[in-house]
C-alpha cells in the first residue's frame, strides 16, 4: 500500500507538458526577420474578393492661409493618390481635404498613409515631402509641444533653441536621425524611419522640458559612430555615452556694500521706544473723504472739483514756464572800467603787503648765502679771489716806490 501511495505522489508532482501538442509554425523560423517591413505586391497579395468589404474615409481641416497653396498643388496629390487606387476631395467652403478608399484599392493599409499625407499637408509641409509618406519606409508623426510651457516666453525661447542659430541645430537633428523636421506653430512634424522618429521626439520633448538639443545631438552622434563597429553591436553604449545632469549647485550671492554714512551727531537716528500696543490703523480713503467733505459730494461734483483743481494746478505751471522762457531772453549784466577799478583796489587792500616784503627778503637772503656757499676759489690753495687782488697792488705800489 505504501508503494502504491509513494508512486501516485511521485506521478503527481511530475511537470505538466503543455508544449505536448504543439506545431511548428512556419513563422517560428530563426532564419526570418520578423522586423523586415515588405511591401505590398498587387500580383501575389490580394484581398478576398479582390475588393474591400467597406469604404473607409478620413477628413481633416486646414487653416484658412494654406487654400491657396492646396489649390494649385491640388492636381499632383490627387495624381498621387491615384496611383494607390484612392479618392480625395478638396471642399473650400468647409476648408478640409477628405480621402477615402475606392472599390479598385487593393493595400488596405494605404488608406492611413493617405490620411497621414492630408495631415501634413495642413501641417505646411510641401507637396514634394509630404508625397513621400506613401512609400513604405516612411512614416509621420506629429508632436504637439503648446501645452508642455506656460509662460509664453520661455515656450518662444524653447522651440527658438530647438531650431538653433540659423536652424543649425535643426539640421543636425535631421542628419543624425534621417528624418525631415519642421516646426510650425504649436507642432513638430517629423518624416521618417521609425527609429529615427522616436529619436526626434524623444529630442523635441526633452528641448521643451529645458535640456538643451546639443546634450542630445552629442549622444547621438557617439551612438552613430558605435553602430559601425560590429563587436559592440550586441554590448551596452551606456559607458561610452556621456551623461550630462542637472547639478544644483549654490552659488553665493554676491556682497552688497553699503554706503558708509557721514556720521553726524544732529543726524543721529533716535532709538524708538518701544510700547507693546500696535500702531494706529491708517485712515481709509472714505474716511479721508468725510474729513474733506467730498463724501457727501455728488459724482459730477467731484468730477467738477478734480477738474478745477487741474486747471489750477495747470495755470501755476504755464506762468512757471513762461518765467523761465523769458529768463533766456534777459542780457546778463555789464561791468564797467570803474567796477574794474574798485575791484582791483579791493583786492590790493586785502593783500597784506608787509608780510609780502618780509617774505621776498628771506627769500633773497636764502639765495645770496647758496652764492657764496658755492664760491670755488675759497678752496683753490687755501687763497679768495679778493686776497690775490690785495697782494698783486702790493706789489705794484712797492715797484714804484722804489723807482
């Protein structure tokens, strides 16, 4: 009995097969890509009954500064979607564009690729571009970045970054990602790959959420050059790319200096007292008009009040200006020879002419002892020039003394 227990617990924990029954599909192949995008062949891939069960149809609007444009390019796109088996419809009166599936479509999806190209085309992409959706390796899609800022400014600011100087950070954009950009309004188009699409958005939101596009093209450009060395296809690019964040630093204010105060003993602040109760509550304006009166005032009253004491006010401030153009008129005064006189004698009795004098004295006193301080021939063999003349009449006198 035991046995028989111990082998029933042993069946039951045993793992279910739930691949018992399972097929191989033909699809389960390693050797596919199921990533290859194939294009749709009339010949070999055809609907059942060769026709769509229903009609499908898409509208959209366009502003009112694109009719003009929609009516001359009009006669390409419809020779465009001809081509794909599907009818459009340019109504003016409404101002939209309509495109619809016909009994001859044969591609079921080319209808959403019609829509797409009559929403570029509202989007103010050129015909030339926007004809380029239909083919299968492109795709759209529209960005709405009006609601991601506020303030209007900074929003301006943004977008205006994310074209760049010159739309050179646009440009750069498109080149890494393989897309076509355009900005218009409150919307971002992008045409292009999937992948290349999914890079522009993630830009684009990033831009409008204040982190600048170089940041972003810098990574992508790093990722670009990785992608074509086949060792690091299946490895991570996380160390090689750059990681750039936000770091709060806190920056010290600058000093404020203050303007040293002439400290007079007059200016002195005096030191309030203090009192626990508040201060009095101001007046209010209406308790300003019952002390003047004007409360009681009817309203053409005060109006009439107001306008006297401008005309008041006025009349002061013409006579003030007038006075001043009148002082621009007025000669200045003229000083005459005896003004002149009068003033030069004035002048002569406020100088003090004895300390003058005093004063040159001192000064040529000064200058004779330099003179004699500086005389040479006081330190030639230890004789002046006077002691010489002295002793050469000596001489002269003895000479003829003697004769």
């Amino acid at each position: 009995m035991m046995d028989e227990e111990e082998e029933g617990g042993s069946s039951s924990k045993k793992k279910k097969n739930n691949n018992k029954y399972r097929r191989d599909k033909p699809w389960d192949n390693d050797e596919i890509d199921h990533w290859k995008e194939e294009s749709w062949d009339p010949d070999k891939d055809r609907l059942p009954g060769d026709q769509l069960l229903e009609e499908s149809s898409f509208a959209t609007l366009f502003p009112k500064y694109r009719e003009a444009y929609l009516r001359q390019i009009w006669p390409i796109v419809t020779k465009a979607l001809d081509k794909v088996k599907i009818g459009c419809e340019l109504n003016l009166v409404e101002g939209s564009i309509t495109v619809r599936t016909t009994r001859k479509t044969g591609d079921p999806y080319i209808i959403l690729k019609a829509r797409d190209l009559i929403k570029l085309l509202s989007r103010s992409i050129p015909v030339a571009q926007a004809i380029k959706i239909l083919n299968d390796e492109f795709y759209c899609d529209i960005i709405k970045i009006g609601g991601m800022v506020r303030n209007k400014e900074r929003f301006v600011k943004r977008r205006q970054r994310l074209i760049g100087p010159d739309g050179a950070s646009l440009k750069a954009l498109e080149l890494l990602t393989e897309c076509y950009i355009l900005v218009q309004g409150n919307t971002v188009s992008v045409m292009g790959p999937h992948k290349g699409i999914k890079q522009a958005r993630m830009v684009i939101l990033e831009t409008m959420n204040n982190i600048h596009p170089v940041y972003n093209i810098k990574r992508l450009m790093i990722q670009r050059e990785l992608a074509k060395d086949p060792k690091l296809a299946n490895e991570d690019w996380e160390r090689f790319l750059p990681k750039f964040q936000k770091k709060n630093v806190q920056r010290k204010k600058p000093l404020q200096v203050k303007k040293q105060q002439i400290k007079d003993p007059a200016n002195k602040k005096q030191k309030k007292i203090y009192t626990p109760f508040p201060p009095a509550q101001l007046p209010s304006k209406i308790d300003l008009q019952l002390d003047s009166g004007e409360y009681f005032l009817t309203e053409h009253e005060r109006k009439s009040k107001k306008m006297a004491e401008k005309r008041a006010a006025g009349a002061i401030k013409s006579l003030e200006n007038k006075e001043a153009k009148k002082q621009q008129f007025v000669a200045p005064e003229r000083t005459t020879t005896k003004d002149k006189e009068t003033s030069k004698k004035e002048s002569d009795d406020s100088l003090d002419v004895a300390k003058l004098k005093s004063k040159f004295a001192s000064a040529a006193g000064s200058k004779r002892k330099v003179d004699e301080s500086l005389d040479i021939s006081n330190f030639v063999e230890g004789q002046s020039s006077e002691t010489k003349r002295k002793s050469t009449d000596k001489k002269k006198k003895k000479k003829k003394s003697k004769e």
